[in-house]
C-alpha cells in the first residue's frame, strides 16, 4: 500500500500512516488530507506543524488530551478545545491530523 | 581467543565470569549493555582497570554512544572500536566465545 | 480510540495510587521502551502515577543518547513530554545512580532523587506496582 506523488512511491500502513516519517513533505500531507475528505486551511496546517515540532521534540505523537493542553498552551483557549479540533479533523484531531503530519498512530490509541 | 560480553555489569555476572574464566591474555569486547562496564567512575571501573591490564579491551562505539557515554568517558585501556573494528578482531583473533 | 473522548476512562472518583519500577538499561532489552509506553497509556486513566528508576533503569534517562549508529529509536527525548501527560512525580534512587558514577545533573528531566529506605516507603503506600 502506497501514496503516488511526482512518480516517487510511499509505503503507508493498512490505515494509511506513512511507514517512514522522513519521506514526508508538505504536498504528501495535502494528498493524505484529500484521502481523509479533508481541505488543507491554515488552521488544519497550524495543528499539523505543532504536531511535527511536537514529534521533533519528544519522540512521539500526543494523546488527544495532551494535545488539546499543549494547543492550549501555545495558541489559547479558543483553539485549545475539544471542539475546535474536532471541527477541523472529524475523526480526531490525534489521529486524523497526526496521519497528514506523516506521524505514527499516537501512543494509547488502540 | 576473542570473548564478546553483551550484559550490564550491574545485572548480570558475565562480565566476572568471562574474567574469571577467559585465559590472559585474550580480547575481550565489550557491546550492547556491557558497554556502561567500560565508563570510568562505577563500582565496575576498579574491575576493568585491573583486567585491562591482563586482557586486550575493546569496547563498542555505536552501543556507547547510543547509550550516552562520550568515549573520553571510557576507562583508560579500553580501546573503542566501531563496526569495522570489530570485525578485523574476530578475523585476527578468532575463534569467538559469546558470553549471553 | 477511546482515548479520542475525555471522560471514558472516569472511574468514578477511585484514584489508585500506581507506581511504575524502572530497572533495565534501554536499548539491550525491550522493557524500558516497553514500560515508557505503558506509562503513558495509563496516564489516561488519570491515576495517582509515579514512576521510579533504580538500578540500570537510571541509564533510561541518561542525557546525550545517540543511537544513529545502533539504528534503533532514541526514545529518551520522551520521557521529556511525562510532564505533559500529567505524569510528574518521577524518583531516582541514589545509591542506583551513585554506583553508575552519576548524577541529576546526568539525567535529561527533573527528578527527585530518594535513598532507597525513602522509595522503600514509598514503594510500600503504593496501591499498583508494576516492574519492569
């Protein structure tokens, strides 16, 4: 299983997360994004590259409620919340948006 | 005669074994988790002083680095080696004795 | 999946106070990474959780770990986001450390180191122990 772009092939797992998180780009996320019914805004783009630093910075992808505290944290109430998140990633902010960010399947979500 | 321990000094008594049973003389290498025996400043560096006196000593610098321990860490008469390294010992001084 | 909805997990008020016990080193074996992510899946139980290393489980925390040449994940950057997880009250036992030659300033978070008659109390006021 793979995403096709500009020729070049990218292995992804049975639900889609890339098996090689350096061969992520940003036009890889737009396709994923597309495949999860999703239109990139610079909202979406906000929470993906959090979710890189994060990643860059502790190794690992945030559990939903971790994310929301650190969202919180860095960009305020507002977009700190459950719902804003959920408005922009339907099926889960952890995950949904941690699968365009070319990130693993965040840690506790079985 | 080459010996490869692989177990932490502070778990395991490989290391005492393979000291005590490992003819002078011989080399020994260090790697994975046997590789902390090799930083100076523990309860294991009198023991590898002493025996590096009577073995030749090499230690793994990939399992070292992975693991946080600068090679300026490592105990006077420890020779660090990488891969390579320890490929040219087992040529040079094989047979080898893999203390699990 | 159930971790996407805050409250599935409530149990009601019952906090237990668990205790997760550290004593490998990280990369020979498999419990260190092992232990790292059972921490933190509990930590959406929202239980009293603390998490000790003694013995080769202080080398978990070791600071300048480089593990490029070995070509497995350098997973001590972690144990950087517990905090994150609410997971905060992290131990060192000091005669663990002291035998290794090290000290906090070693280690890459902020920890408190206990002697070994403090963790023992510690250990014993524990509801869960899980060791690994």
């Amino acid at each position: 299983m793979a995403y096709q772009i500009e020729g070049k092939t990218i292995e992804h797992d049975e639900e889609g997360y890339i098996t090689n998180i350096n061969e992520w780009t940003s036009d890889l996320a737009g396709i994923i994004a597309k495949d999860e019914g999703i239109d990139m805004t610079d909202e979406h783009w906000e929470v993906v590259n959090f979710l890189r630093d994060y990643y860059n910075e502790y190794q690992i992808a945030p559990a939903v409620r971790v994310l929301v505290k650190a969202i919180k944290k860095k960009f305020g109430p507002e977009k700190g919340s459950n719902k804003y998140l959920y408005e922009l990633f339907p099926y889960g902010p952890a995950k949904q948006a941690c699968k365009i960010a070319g990130l693993p399947k965040p840690t506790g979500c079985v | 005669m080459m010996h490869t321990v692989n177990k932490s000094p502070f778990e395991r008594n490989v290391l005492d074994s393979c000291l005590r049973l490992a003819k002078k003389g011989s080399v020994i290498l260090l790697y994975e988790d046997a590789v902390y025996a090799a930083a100076a400043g523990t309860t294991a560096t009198d023991t590898v002083k002493a025996a590096s006196n009577e073995y030749s000593f090499y230690v793994l610098g990939p399992d070292l680095a992975a693991r946080g321990i600068t090679e300026d860490q490592v105990v006077d008469g420890v020779n660090v080696v990488d891969y390579g390294g320890f490929v040219d010992l087992v040529v040079e001084h094989g047979p080898v004795q893999s203390w699990l | 999946m159930e971790d996407e909805f805050e409250g599935t997990f409530d149990t009601e008020g019952v906090i237990k106070k668990f205790m997760f016990v550290n004593r490998k080193a990280p990369y020979g074996t498999i419990y260190a990474l092992e232990s790292l992510e059972t921490v933190l899946i509990s930590a959406a139980f929202e239980q009293d959780t603390s998490v000790a290393f003694v013995d080769d489980g202080v080398y978990q925390l070791k600071k300048g770990q480089d593990t490029t040449g070995i070509n497995m994940k350098n997973f001590s950057p972690t144990y950087r986001a517990l905090e994150g997880y609410d997971v905060e009250k992290l131990y060192v036992e000091k005669e663990s450390l002291e035998a290794r030659g090290l000290t906090e300033d070693d280690l890459v978070v902020d920890v408190e180191v206990l002697s070994a008659e403090e963790l023992s109390e510690l250990m014993d006021e524990q509801d869960v122990v899980l060791s690994a």
